[in-house]
C-alpha cells in the first residue's frame, strides 16, 4: 500500500499519541456508519493505514504497532490502557527501543556492519519472543550467526573474555589424581594428602585443594557402587553429585552466599516492578524468575553475580525443547542481573565493559557453563562453553577434573566481577572528586559535554501469550 492512499485522519502533522479507533469513527459522518458495509470498509482503511505507518522507524511507527495489536487482541477502544499493554507488545517495545539508541554508541563492527541495526531488521516483525528482542546475541545459534559475514562474527567472537587460568596447585593435585588407575591408588593418594587436615592447615590458600580431595573422596565411593549408572532421580543428582562440586566450591567466596532451591531472581524482579507507583488490590509485587540457585552478595541489597538451573532431561542434546527453553531462561535473567549491575555502577562504561556474569545448567551428570558480557554497543553476548559430564567409572576420571576447574573457573569470574563492581568505591582524584561535588561534567576540547556512560537496554517483558501451559519462547 502506498503512502498516498494512507486514510487522511493519519495525516503527517496528526499527533500520533491522540490516534485511537474511537476518535477515527467520530470523525466519520454518521450516516456513513450507519450503512454496515461502508462502516466495515472505515475499519478496513484504519487497519490498513495502520499496517503502513507501522513500517516507520519513528513515534507513528511505534504508536501503529501499538494500535494494531490492540485491535486484533479484541481491545477494540482500549487505546486509552497503552501504558499498561504497550508492555506486552513485543514488536512495540523492541522498536521503541532500538529508535531510542544514539547512531553513535552502537556497535559498529570493522566491516561496517551495526550489529543493533542488523538485529532489529531481523527481529523487527517478529512476534515470537526472541534472546535478540532483549539485544542479546547468541553466539551458540546457527540463526544469529547467518546474519552476519565470517569476519563480522568472527569479530564479535573476539570480544569473549578468556577463561581464567587455572591454579597451578590446584591443577598439579588434580594431574596426580587423574593418572591413578584404581580406586585403591587413590584411597592411597588421599591419604597422602591428609597433611591438609592439620595444622598446617590454611583456608585462604588450601581451600581449593581440600574440594579436590572430599569432590574425589566420595566420587571414590561412586565409582565402587552402581548408583552413576542408574536412572537416579533429580534430587539424587543435587546431593551427591552437584553440591560437592558446585556448592562447595563456591563455599570460599567471602561476603557471598549460594542460595539454593526455587531462589528467586532480584534482579528480574526489580525489571518487572520498575512502573510500580502505588499498593492495594492488582498491585502486588512482582516476582522474578526461580532458579535452583542463585550467587549473591549477602546484605539489605542483593546484587546477583551467577546463577545455577537444572534442566529437566538432557536427552536431544542440546537442540532438545527443554535445554534451549533453560538456556533462554538463564540468558534473560543474566542480562536482568548485567542491567542491575551497570546501574549500581552508575553506567560507567569502562566498568560495565568488565562485567562478565556466569550461569551452570546442569542435567543428570551433564553440565554447561553460560558467560554473558556487554563489549561493545547497546549489546551483551552469551557463551556457552563445550558441556561436559561427570563420568561413571574411574577409567574417564580425567573428565571429572576438566569439569571441575571449570566450576572454579565460574568462581573466579564470580571474584572478577565483584572485584570490578566495587571500583566504583575507588577514590577519584581531587580535580575529580571536586567537579562530581560541584555537579559539574567534563568537557572536550570543542567544549562538547563528554560521556563515558554505557546504555544496556532492558530485558524485554514476555508476552502473555508465550506464558501459556505447552508454549515457551523460541529464538
């Protein structure tokens, strides 16, 4: 439909935050709407109008997404409640948000290419809930990546921060271990290093090498039994297999707690209750998502820093239904705890750009770690690392101890990002400190007011629909 056949109440210098059916038919004669088959063909230009005007990227645009999800969700004169659905309008909200994003703080990749505007064409029509509507890039989806040119991806994959390096006591202990052949060497080689038991005992620097002995200990004692080859149920899996592994590594984290078992996201609840003005009936709080487990810092303030879920099978790999539904889950509540973060750091971008958040999911024995950080842009990237899986017999015992640095590795980025997080305690210098107290912001040589703060647009609220028992969200 061309521009010119756009019904005249939509005229260009129309306001559009007045636009709503009501006030359209009112401006109709009656005696027209009177006669059904002239009203009907009223209807049709308004919805047509609407299709085309919701084509631009500018306020129409947005307001005509707007009406026309109204409209065809039966909400017929219900423009006047715009603030309240415009959060369920996943096209909506995802344009406004993009119209809203300065051309120069978005991501511009070395080939020219805008990663933002490269999302929102793809999206922009999509009303299925996708990771890119929340301006996440999945650099594990095949669809995401056919986006992009080789270099382009390649370019984005350089921006994943490395794994911390291992601990060298830490790892040689391991290598003794995952040369011995038998569990009768390793009751051996535990009683070997009984020594740090005793006084020369130090938490702070033989933490790590204990988990190693009590995580081999009782993997002693699985290895002789038949329980890892059966069906065991999920629970069975949480306390002899996970909470050695995970929980007590993470034990040693100083000021943080791992909260365990349907723990509540704060940080997705702060999203979902960021319009809550007033109390009383229909204005309850808001919970966020659950988890099995939850990193955060102990306090009035919760500030998350990772995060554990237990998908509920792992069979079909993971292009089964219910591990990309997990994944999806844990990448939305990462980006709620990223957004909480590069707040309370006051969006300052050469913090927010270090933050790197971590999430395990596990299932059965299987287990994979996901990474988000934010490099560049309005945007934060997920990673997930090779899964890995506890092995069944001491003869694949090597595997047990690749997935355990990496659970010490999910640590370390723990201690990374805190340490990060807390530099915006760190004394500025007088000249600085001076301006912050005066209220004053710097300048560049041009005399142009200067910024060094980062944008993370919020997570995206999911649509009603995608709530329904037997839909989830797909990418």
């Amino acid at each position: 439909m061309s521009p010119h056949r756009i019904h005249p109440y939509f005229d260009i210098d129309s306001d559009p935050t007045n636009w709503d059916i009501l006030q359209f038919l009112e401006a109709i004669p009656s005696s027209e709407l009177c006669n059904t088959q002239t009203f009907f063909k009223q209807i049709d230009s308004y919805l047509k109008s609407l299709e085309v005007i919701s084509e631009e990227d500018n306020e129409r645009g947005v307001k005509a997404h707007c009406l026309l999800h109204l409209y065809r969700e039966g909400n017929i004169g219900s423009e006047l409640q715009e603030d309240e659905d415009e959060d369920d309008n996943l096209v909506a909200t995802f344009k406004d948000t993009y119209l809203k994003m300065a051309q120069d703080r978005k991501w511009k990749l070395s080939s020219g290419e805008v990663v933002e505007d490269i999302l929102y064409k793809k999206y922009r029509h999509s009303k299925q809930e996708a990771l890119a509507h929340s301006w996440i890039l999945d650099l594990g989806n095949k669809d995401m990546e056919s986006l992009f040119s080789k270099p382009a991806w390649q370019e984005i994959r350089s921006h994943v921060p490395a794994l911390p390096p291992a601990d060298p006591s830490m790892a040689k202990l391991m290598s003794e271990f995952a040369v011995t052949e038998t569990t009768i060497k390793l009751r051996k080689l535990l009683h070997q290093t009984a020594a740090l038991q005793g006084e020369t005992y130090n938490r702070e620097k033989d933490y790590d090498l204990e988990w190693v002995c009590f995580v081999v200990r009782k993997m002693v004692t699985l290895f002789e039994g038949s329980d890892l080859f059966s069906d065991n149920l999920e629970g069975w899996y949480d306390v002899n297999i996970w909470s050695l592994i995970v929980d007590h590594c993470l034990q040693n984290l100083e000021g943080m707690k791992t909260v365990r078992k349907e723990s509540t996201c704060m940080a997705t609840a702060k999203r979902k209750n960021q319009k809550r003005t007033k109390t009383g009936k229909g204005n309850h709080t808001k919970i966020g998502r659950r988890f099995d487990g939850i990193v955060r810092t102990n306090g009035d303030e919760d500030f998350e820093y990772g995060l554990m879920e237990v998908a509920k099978t792992s069979r079909g790999g993971q292009t089964a239904t219910k591990w990309i539904d997990t994944i999806f889950k844990v990448a939305k509540a990462l980006h709620d705890m990223m957004s909480h973060l590069a707040e309370y750091v006051n969006y300052k971008e050469d913090t927010v750009r270090k933050l790197q958040l971590v999430g395990l999911i596990n299932s059965g024995l299987k287990a994979q770690l996901i990474r988000m950080n934010c490099p560049k842009g309005h945007v934060c990237i997920l990673t997930r690392s090779t899964p890995q899986e506890v092995p069944t017999s001491i003869k694949g015992f090597r595997a047990l101890f690749h997935l355990m640095t990496t659970v010490w590795q999910m640590k370390q980025i723990i201690k990374d990002c805190e340490a990060t997080v807390n530099t915006r305690h760190s004394a500025e210098t007088q000249q600085e400190f001076f301006k912050l107290l005066m209220g004053e912001e710097e300048e560049d040589e041009g005399g142009a007011i200067t910024t060094d703060n980062v944008e993370i647009p919020g997570s995206i609220n999911t649509p009603p629909k995608a709530k329904k028992a037997g839909e989830i969200p797909h990418w």
